[in-house]
C-alpha cells in the first residue's frame, strides 16, 4: 500500500542546518592549501574587507567559530526549541512562534491529494489535506557580541543557499527575514547575545480518511432503551401508531 509521508518542517529545518555546518567544516578542510577559495572566505572576504575595530578579522572569527572539532567546548550545535543550557556558546535554536491554515478549500481539500492505493485488493483510501502558513525562528545565541553578528551574516548567506533544498523537501513560497531578540531574563541567561534569522514558508498536509466501522470501534457508545409504547413519553417525542 502506498503511503502519505508528513512533512515535518522542525525535522527538514535540523537536518539542513547540520548539513550546512557540516559542508562548511568540510570545505574548510578541502581549502586548506588555498584558504581563499573556502566557503568562509568567499562570503566573509578573505583579506581585511571585514574587520571590527583593526582587530576582530570576521574570517579569521569565523574558522573559529564553524570550524571546530566536535569536542570543543564551544562547537556550534543546532537545537531543536530553545536550550537554555547551551544559550552563552555559540548555539542554532530552532523554535515555531506561529503556524496559520491558508489557501484551504471546501471538503478537506478532497481531491488535492492521490488516494492511496491497495495493490492487492483495488481498494482506495481517500487523502485529504490542509496547507499552512508556517514562521520558524533560527534563533543564535552567544556570548560575544561579535560571534553574534558573524554567526547571523553566515548562516543569513547559508540559509539563502539552501532555499533550493528546503522547497525540494516540501516547504513552499519561503521568504527570510532578521531581527534582535529579547528574551525575559528568566528564561535566558545573563550576558547572552541573541539575533533571528526568520523563515517563513508555505506546506501541506495530508490526512488519510478514517476507517468508519474501525473509527466507531475506539468508543464504547451509552444510551438508554426507549419503549415506544410508554405512555410516560410525551406525544411530541414519541406518538403512538
């Protein structure tokens, strides 16, 4: 029998993103003979184009920052929601603010989706669906101030590269979008720096109809026995014949 795979945005966003730290490791690695062909180096300028105040050289941060060994105490991770606990390193957040219905029509968008087929008895099985508008938050949080900001210029630059990739997975129409945060103190430690790389996009959802007979089995229905010749019952709910 064929089967209706759900998209499940939090799943593509974790995936693309480790996928994308990972290609940056790798390339840096592959470029170490001509470090001025690397990833880092083409988006950030690989002589002094970016650097803060005659010293904090954004490239040079940057090998620093995406390119370290898993067992560096600082090597930037992605999380799926907001973990506190990583909040004051170098860390990727990915939370869902808010998810809407959009351009839905009438009967569950019946019709939308292909029936699932099975091969063995021709029997079909109705699909419907719903589409959403979704909004992600690609939430960084450090530290330093400076991290902060390269982090958002690189993964701003990576996120628009992967635009391909995320719609080939099922998210439509995206559209991306930055901003500062501030979160109460209470949820987020003191001293931690935090910007947003918001995402938002379009996506389906398909729903296999219900099995009626198998559906009415999960309820255990109560009622009580009405005798049509009671004379208790009055003539508007039951007359006699």
């Amino acid at each position: 029998m064929q089967s209706k795979n759900i998209y499940i945005p939090e799943i593509i966003l974790l995936n693309a993103y480790r996928l994308g730290l990972e290609y940056i490791r790798n390339n840096y690695k592959a470029n170490k003979a001509a470090p001025q062909n690397s990833y880092l180096a083409t988006v950030l300028g690989f002589t002094d184009v970016n650097v803060l105040d005659t010293r904090y050289d954004f490239y040079t941060q940057a090998t620093s920052v995406f390119c370290t060994q898993e067992s560096d105490p600082r090597d930037i991770k992605v999380n799926l929601f907001f973990n506190a606990a990583r909040a004051k390193i170098p860390t990727i957040h990915i939370t869902n603010p808010a998810e809407l219905p959009i351009h839905d029509s009438l009967a569950i968008n019946e019709g939308f989706q292909d029936p699932i087929v099975n091969e063995v008895t021709g029997e079909y099985t109705v699909v419907y669906s719903r589409r959403f508008k979704a909004k992600y938050n690609i939430v960084l949080t450090s530290d330093n101030t400076n991290e902060i900001v390269l982090m958002y210029q690189v993964l701003r630059s990576l996120t628009i590269s992967m635009i391909d990739h995320l719609q080939l997975s099922g998210l439509e129409n995206i559209k991306i979008s930055g901003s500062d945060l501030n979160i109460k103190s209470d949820i987020v430690p003191l001293g931690v720096f935090m910007k947003n790389i918001g995402i938002e996009f379009e996506y389906d959802v398909p729903a296999v109809k219900l099995s009626t007979n198998d559906f009415l089995l999960c309820f255990k229905l109560q009622g009580v026995v009405i005798n049509v010749n009671d004379e208790s019952i009055s003539g508007s709910e039951c007359k006699k014949s």
